[in-house]
C-alpha cells in the first residue's frame, strides 16, 4: 500500500511540475510525463514493452479531449465572428 501512495505523489508532483512550465514555456508535457509513467510502470513489474504502450495511450488519451475542444472552440469562434 505504500509504494502505490509513493506512485501516487511521484505523479502528483510531476503533473504540478509539467502543468507550471507547459503553462509558462508553451510546450506539451508528454516529453515529460511519458518517461516518468514508464519508469512507474516498469518499477510496478510490468513489462517495458507493455509500459510504453500504457503510458503512450495514457499521453494520447490527454491529448485528444485537448484537441477536440481546441478545434470545437476555434469553429465556434469563427462561426459567430
């Protein structure tokens, strides 16, 4: 129970850390979050190959509500213009 409480603030952490600089610099987090939820995984005991897969889907699953609503809000915005 207290290595999943460990997991759990490591990703805390590193989501606070990747939210502040892709806020202040402009650049996605994937470059970050994916090599820590790899790392993660694979000190949870399961296999590399299957982690990259895992933490490339999860960096995906965050990128395409992002995107939708980008281009949702740009369509909107230049509808009513």
């Amino acid at each position: 129970m207290e290595t999943y409480i460990f997991y759990i603030l490591v990703l805390l952490r590193t989501g606070l850390f990747v939210g502040f600089f892709s806020g202040l610099l402009g650049v996605g987090g994937g470059f970050i979050m994916v090599p820590i939820q790899f790392w993660l995984l694979k000190l949870m005991g399961i296999d590399p190959t299957i982690a990259i897969r895992i933490a490339f889907g999860k960096s995906l699953a965050v990128i395409l509500p992002t995107a939708i609503s980008g281009t949702m809000a740009t369509i909107i915005k230049t509808q009513y213009k």
